[in-house]
C-alpha cells in the first residue's frame, strides 16, 4: 500500500488538499494517507515550520501532497522560522530537483488567459525546470569595492552531474509526451549556460526519438507569448525557469488550474498547486480546488504508477469545467467544496 503525506499548510491550503483527497479516495486504489501540520500552522502548533515530525513523514512517504504555506501572522519572524522555509526545507532535504509544472489550456477557459483566444488554445506544454542549483545557491553576498561602492554578488554556477539529471528528467518527459524538447539556455553570453548545452546534447544520444531543439531565454520568453503552441517539454535552469514558468502560467490564464511536481531521482516526488495560501481568501470556500486535484492526478502518474487514475481525474476536471462549473476566479459562483463535487461527479 503506498503512504501520501498530506501538508495541507496554510490559507486556502486545507480547503484545497482536502478536495484532492477525497478525489484520490474515490478512486479505489490501495492508498494510505497520513497527515502533519507545515508552515504558519506548524509554527504556531510546535514552533517550527517544518517539525522532525513532518519531515520524518515526508521521508517515510511515497509521494507527498502539498497545499500552500504562507502566513501574515509570521511576517515578524526570523527569516529561518518563516513558514517560506519549510518548502525550500523539504526540497533541500529530499532533493527534489525536477520541477515540472505543465500549463494546459482547458477547452472553453481562453476567456481567463492574456493571449488572444486563438493563440491561447494551442497551449499544452510542460516546463522541467531544475531546482536545487543555479544562482540561487552559489556562492553571494554584500562587499566593497576599491571605490567604497556597495556591491552584491551571486554566483551561478552548475557541474555536469547536475545538468545530466535534469536533462533526462526533461527528455523521459518528452518521451511520454509528443517527443519534442526544447532546451532554453543564454549559451552566447553564460559559461553555465555553454555547459547546459553541451551535456543537453550528449544526454540526447540516448533519447534517439525525441527531437532537440535549442533556444535562447530571451526569445523564448518572446515565443512563450507569440506562439506557445510550438513547444512541448521546454528544460531550462533555476532561474531562468523560474521566470518562464510563471510567465507560462499566466498565458493559461488562472492560477487556481494549475499543478505542479517535484522530483527526486528515484520518481518520489511532492505535489503541490503553483498558487500560494491566498491569504486574502483563505476561510471562505472560495478557492479553486482544481490546481490541487490536478497535482494528485501528477503524483499518480509520476510517483504512483497509476497513469490511468491520473488520466480520469484530469478528464473529470476537463469534464467538470466544461459543464460550466466555476469557483470565482474563473467567473463562477462555486465554493470550494461545489467544485469538488463536480469532479467527483465527473469521475
Ligand atoms: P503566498 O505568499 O502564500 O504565495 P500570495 O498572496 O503571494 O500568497 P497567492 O496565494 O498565489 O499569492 O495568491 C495570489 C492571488 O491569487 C490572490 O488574490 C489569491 O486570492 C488568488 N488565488 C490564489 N490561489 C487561488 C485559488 N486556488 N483559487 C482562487 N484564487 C486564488
Ligand atoms: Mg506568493
């Protein structure tokens, strides 16, 4: 029986992992759940963001459903107690790497995206995006310069192995999708970058059915918002990744649709929405549950090998959608739990 932890967090994260819950024990499958407090919440209950207790569940765990931390009551604390913490806690701790965060446009929302109708609809991508190097984890701080200047620096920095494992994390997606990857870099101007290309292209000798392509970040943000339908799986670094992704996110349209992964190399991985704990309407039953059950439909096709249960959910929350069924952010009057019924119902 495989055991999922369950964070459900802060805000709106409860409401929402509650809904996916009870989508994936509808599914009949042999799954166990266990459940622990994260951020603000495990802050306040035992004055730490991410407790032993938790992390201990988050290592024993197959896969890990994670809602939102997030919490205006801890603004005041030290940056270490912050309840930010306990999800870069988490990603340090299991070394989930692999970012994946697909952005898909559900038939009948183009109405919620930023791009024309026409150009919106094409969208159905992935972007698999590193996360444990990169600029953010290089060497950075404050000093002096010969002319008593302040300056900052962060050093980016990647070695091979880590550009190896990325790489095929992106191509094994590709493989299970249309078979195009597209590979985003600045290898003109970035040493890192020159790296990333070189391994990218030894990494596709073993990927002889999936069709490489290379591009520069620059255009690529450019093309994310001409023409999005072009691209499949997109790899790319921390930080460049971290700006395309919410730049993808928001050709989508809501933010309350969409999922996302974290993967360690051995496929466990943590699951949670890309939405924070919308603290301006936690409470409520307002929020949109639909970016939470997407996130258990990824955790059974990458951690669970249950690709066919992630098939129905995400069919039942087409399906859903399609009837007309809407939480606020997307027009509608649905609370929370009215939108996990209709999944439900779909299933
Ligand atoms: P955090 O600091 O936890 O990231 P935030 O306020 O910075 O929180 P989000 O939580 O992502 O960022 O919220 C951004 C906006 O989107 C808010 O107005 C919020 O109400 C809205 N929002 C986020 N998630 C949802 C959802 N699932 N359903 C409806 N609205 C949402
Ligand atoms: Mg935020």
């Amino acid at each position: 029986m495989a055991l999922i932890a369950i964070l459900p967090g802060d805000g709106i994260g409860p409401e929402v992992t509650t809904e996916a819950r009870r989508v994936l024990e509808r599914l009949g499958l042999d799954l166990s759940f266990e459940e622990a407090p994260v951020g603000g919440a495990a802050y306040h209950a035992a004055g730490h963001p991410l407790p032993p207790a938790t992390l201990d569940l988050a290592r024993r765990a197959d896969a890990i459903l994670f809602g939102a931390v997030g919490d205006p009551t801890c603004d005041s604390l030290d940056r270490h107690l912050r309840p930010e913490q306990a999800i870069l806690g988490l990603r340090k701790a299991l070394t989930l790497f692999a970012n994946l965060r697909p952005a898909k446009m559900f038939a009948g929302m183009e109405d919620a995206s930023a791009l024309r109708p026409e150009v919106a609809r094409a969208i159905d991508l992935v972007i698999v995006r590193e996360l444990n190097g990169d600029v953010y984890f290089g060497e950075k701080g404050m000093r002096t310069t010969a002319d008593g200047l302040r300056q900052g620096y962060d050093v980016m920095s990647y070695d091979e192995a880590e550009v190896r494992r990325i790489a095929v994390a992106g191509f094994e997606a590709a493989r299970r999708r249309r078979g195009k990857l597209c590979s985003i870099d600045k290898a003109n101007v970035l040493e890192t970058s020159q790296l990333w290309r070189d391994v990218v292209i030894e990494t596709a000798a073993d990927y002889a059915d999936v069709t490489l392509t290379h591009m520069y970040v620059d255009n690529a943000a450019m093309q994310l918002v001409r023409d999005p339908g072009q691209f499949d799986v997109i790899v790319t670094g921390n930080l460049f990744g971290d700006i395309l992704s919410d730049q993808a996110s928001m050709c989508v349209g809501s933010i309350g649709l969409l999922p996302s992964a974290a993967l360690d190399v051995a496929g466990k991985g943590l699951y949670e929405p890309i939405h924070g704990s919308a603290p301006d309407i936690a409470g409520q039953g307002k929020a949109n549950p639909c970016a939470a059950i997407l996130s258990a439909a990824m955790m059974l096709r990458h951690s669970l090998g249950e690709p066919a249960a992630a098939d129905r959910i995400e069919a039942a929350v087409a399906a859903a959608l399609a009837s007309g069924k809407r939480t606020a952010d997307l027009g509608g009057t649905c609370s929370t739990r009215e939108m996990g019924d209709a999944v439900l119902a779909a299933l």
